[in-house]
C-alpha cells in the first residue's frame, strides 16, 4: 500500500508559525542588542513590532505555500506574495 502525501499537508497551524518566527526574530534582535552594548527606549517599539511582522510574515509564507507548489503563473504569484509579506512588514516594523 503506497501512501502520498501533499507536502504542505502537516506544516503546522498559523499559531505555531507565528511563535516560530516570532521567537526567531526576538533571539536575533537581543543578539543584536547585545553586541552593540547599548540598550535604550529607543528599542522598545522594535522589540515589539518586529517580531509580531515577522510572525505574520510566516503565516502569509505558509498560507501561500499550496500556490508555491502549483505550476506557472500561481507558483511565481504564491513566491511574491510569501516573500513580499517579508519585505514589506520587517522594514516597516523596523521603521517605527
């Protein structure tokens, strides 16, 4: 008996994405952080918005990842829309 399986079929719910990327974000942030030695006020509303973008940026990569694995014209629409989640939310959360 020979099962397939949709490979985006077990990738997790939006919650969970959304703490993954989230954290990841989080981590990367305070590394920061801690290398430049200097915390301020400055950096609370960073500390904040990005990773929220960052984790709805996951949820919209994963959403659209039925589209990534179509063929032609979807598959380049659901790469856009999932990088674009990325490069419009992090600036703009980096920016407040």
């Amino acid at each position: 008996m020979e099962m397939t399986a949709h490979p985006f079929q077990n990738s997790g719910s939006n919650r969970i994405t959304f703490i993954k990327h989230a954290g990841i974000t989080l981590g990367v942030l305070l590394i920061i952080l801690a290398f430049q030695g200097s915390f301020s006020s400055t950096w609370i509303l960073p500390l904040i918005f990005t990773p929220i973008a960052a984790g709805i940026g996951g949820i919209i990569f994963k959403n659209t990842e039925e589209l990534r694995y179509s063929s032609g014209l979807k598959q380049a629409f659901g790469w856009v829309i999932g990088i674009a989640g990325y490069l419009l939310l992090i600036p703009m959360a980096l920016a407040l």
